[in-house]
C-alpha cells in the first residue's frame, strides 16, 4: 500500500496507467474511471488496492490460518533459500513443513521417494498443482525420466516443454533431501514464452493448462519421431535399390506413431448415431485425453458418466443427415468409450456460462467421487477398474480467481500440495472436497480434475 502511494505520488499519471493496467485487479477499473474521475489518481488507485486486498481473503479460505502462520518475515525468496540451503529454517515455513512431513513419515517414508513443494510465481498455482498429479502418475514420470536419461548428453537439442519438464522431474527425483522445495522458473518461462494465453497475472484454467500440457508434449514426441525416421531414411536411401527398407504389405500403411504420452493417457470415444427411418447406425471414432463431465447437485461420478453415455434425440432443428436415405431425418445419439485408457483423467465442469448473468459462475455441486471407479459405458460393456491417485482442487467461489492445491496418493499415503507447502492428510479428508450439498455454504474447495489409474493392464 505505501509503495503505491508513493508511486502515485512521484510518477505522473500516465506513467502510472501504463504499469498498473497489467494488474489484474486494476486493469478492469480503467473504464470506469474514465467515465466517472476519482477526485485523485492517488486516491483511485488506494481505493482499488485496498478492494483487492479485502477480496485477497476470500480468495483462499481454505487453510488460510495455517498458510499465514506458515508464512515466515521475509517472503517468498528467504524461504526459498531456507529449504534450499538447508539452514535453520523458520517456525512454519515450507522448509519446517516439509521436515515435519518426514517427521510424520517416519520409518514409513516410502524408499526413494521425494515430496517437493513448488514455489508460486504469482499466479501459477494451476501449473504447481497439475505438476504434482503428473509427478505422482508413476508411469508417466517414469518414462520421463527414462526419456531424460536417454536425451540428456544431447547439448544441441532445442529446449522446448518436454526437456524443461523432464530436467524439473529429475531435478525432484534426484534431490539428497526427502521433502523441500523448488522453483520450476525454467519450466513456468517456456509455458509463457510459448503460450501468451498464460503469460499475464490473471486467474489460470488448470484443465485448460492440462489439456495444452499433454498435447505439447505428444506434438514434441512426434515431431522427434519423424525427425529420426527422415534421418533414418535419407542414411539408407542408397541401399533402397536392393528393395525398400520398411515394405509396406498390401499397401496398407502403417499407423500413426503413438508416444509414451498417448499410451498412458489417450482412450477413445465412439459417437454412435441411428438413424429412426432406416435403423441405420453411423459411427464416428475420436480420440480424448480427458473426459469433460457435465455436474448436477447431489451427485456421484459414476451418475455424471451415466449421463455422459445417455441417449440424445436429434428433431426439429437439429435433425441428422442420413446418407443412406439422403435426407434430414430424426436421430438418436450417444457417446461411448470404445478404449479406455490407463490413466483416466476426469475433468468436473464446474464452470457454466449463464445467460441470465451474462458471465460465467462456479458450480459448488457436491459430486461425489469414489476411490475406486468402475467404467462401465464402454462399447465391449467390460468393467473397467481404476483407482484415484490424485485430485486438483479448486478453492474459491467464482471462475475468475481463487487458488488451486492438489490431493495426491503417493503408496500408501495421501499428501496435500499447496504450492511451497506439502502436509499428509487421511484419506477420509478427500471426501471433503466432493462440494457443497447448498449452494450458499461457507465451503468453497471443491474436486476439479480427477485422475484414476487402470487397476489392470495397459489399454
């Protein structure tokens, strides 16, 4: 507050403007005050600072005593150095935190594992918690790490997302101590510098960031693919006089190359539509990476992927052009998981447009979510049997600000990731963020994104 005051105070307005329009909590105020002057530009921007810093506390309710207790004199950069260097920490840093997670532990910390804490640059607390549903996917970490091991004497290679991500998984997995905490800087610059969806200080989608996240890396893996295969057959291209290398049978080509990203995450869905004059069935295969569930009050997962397979009927203005009868003609549809996959990521649409409001609005649903998942809407009607590792939350009560933390199961243990901050938790405390059974209450922590690992082989 006094450094705003100050500035207010010795730069002129429209220096002033032009710094503070990139802050969030400033920027949408600009219009207004043109419209309508404050008396001063000092007392304007007081004004809004002050509404920010109020609405800062409904931001985060969710252990919001405990994070300010944790928080040492000094800020972000002396705890950081604190856990880094491993000096006398102070009494509820990350740092203490961490010691009083492997305290707790005990003889039953699991052999070789390692609980960091990722430090906040602002706003990037939907990029720390995806990463720790990521890092505690055991597959998928492992071939990440394996794909470090095998790329890492590459100096020449192009950093891109997946380098930044392997060296930050490895730099974790690597780590003499048990708990800490670091700061994934490189690998938050290169979404930025990549994305510019993701380079401003407003309020993050962590689904949305998921979502890019995956397809990156799957795009990056390809990419190598083919630049080996084309390496590979320029080398050989004098030897194809003595017939080709890689003979295709029956002119059939081969399939396209599918990475380690697509093995554990990519399932397939199937969009079946019967047409009700000539009974004919239409179906289309697409590929998902997440299922996207519609949530309704008082729920479970198991009635929202109910919903999700259920049957449509397409009339009036949205009749389905059949080609066996060459018209318009009324049609039911439905959608239904042709492949699972191995991990299983569900996303909770908890954020719906309202027309009436004309803006969007979180839905504090309580969905419940169990343990132990049984897919049943698949094409083969097989049960398909996963298992929660890990749950990103969403704490805050509107779709444009709040914070995210994530619930992991890492071996027989659930841990609670809250940026810097990690704590174990009984797996009775998840239940706790299925939603609010009203839509008023004080609750505001609410499961976003689910991930469930296939309890048999890979799909």
């Amino acid at each position: 507050m006094h450094a705003w005051s100050q500035q207010v105070k010795e730069k002129d307005s429209d220096s002033i403007i032009n710094r503070c329009s990139t802050l969030p909590f400033l920027a949408n105020s600009f219009a207004d005050w043109k419209r309508r002057p404050a008396a001063s530009l000092q007392e304007f921007f007081l004004q809004r600072t002050l509404e920010f810093s109020r609405s800062f506390s409904r931001w985060i309710p969710f252990r919001r005593r405990r994070r300010a207790e944790r928080r040492p004199i000094g800020g972000r950069r002396r705890r950081a150095q604190a856990s880094d260097q491993g000096s006398a920490t102070l009494p509820g840093s990350p740092a203490a935190a961490g010691s009083k997670l492997e305290k707790a532990l005990g003889d039953q910390f699991p052999e070789g594992e390692r609980y960091f804490g990722f430090e906040n640059f602002g706003n990037t607390c939907y990029c720390n918690s995806v990463l720790q549903a990521l890092y505690f996917c055991i597959p998928f970490r492992e071939q990440l790490l394996d794909y470090y091991a095998n790329n890492k004497n590459l100096g020449d290679a192009e950093e891109n997302l997946l380098t930044c991500l392997a060296d930050l998984f490895t730099q974790i997995s690597s780590q003499k101590k048990k708990t800490g905490v670091i700061a994934p800087k490189r690998f938050v610059q290169r979404v930025k510098k990549q994305n510019e969806y993701f380079r401003s200080y407003m309020h993050q989608d962590a689904h949305e960031f998921l979502n890019y996240l995956l397809n990156e890396l799957a795009d990056i893996l390809e990419k190598e693919s083919n630049a080996a295969k084309s390496t590979t057959d320029t080398s050989s291209s004098e030897k194809i006089a003595n017939g080709p290398s890689h003979p295709v049978e029956n002119g059939v080509q081969k399939e396209p190359f599918v990475t380690w990203v697509h093995k554990n995450f990519q399932g397939i869905l199937t969009n079946e539509t019967r047409c009700l004059r000539c009974e004919t069935v239409t179906a289309r295969d697409e590929t998902f990476f997440d299922l996207s569930l519609d949530i309704e009050q008082n729920s479970s997962l198991t009635s929202c992927l109910k919903n999700f397979s259920s049957t449509e009927t397409l009339n009036a203005e949205d009749k389905f052009f059949c080609d066996k009868c060459c018209s318009l003609q009324e049609a039911q549809k439905r959608m239904k998981i042709k492949k699972p996959p191995h991990i299983l990521v569900i996303h909770l649409k908890r954020f719906k447009y309202m027309e009436q409001l004309s803006r969007h609005k979180k839905l504090s649903y309580r969905v419940v979510f169990p343990m132990e998942l049984k897919l049943n809407n698949t094409v083969d009607h097989a049960d398909s049997e996963y298992s929660l590792f890990a749950v990103v939350v969403h704490v805050g009560s509107g779709p444009n600000h709040g914070h995210y933390v994530s619930l992991v199961k890492s071996h027989t243990h659930w841990l609670l990731f809250d940026d810097e901050n990690a704590e174990m938790i009984e797996e009775s405390t998840v239940q706790t963020f299925f939603g609010s059974s009203q839509e008023y209450a004080g609750n505001t922590d609410h499961g976003y994104i689910l991930f469930y690992e296939s309890l048999g082989g890979k799909s």
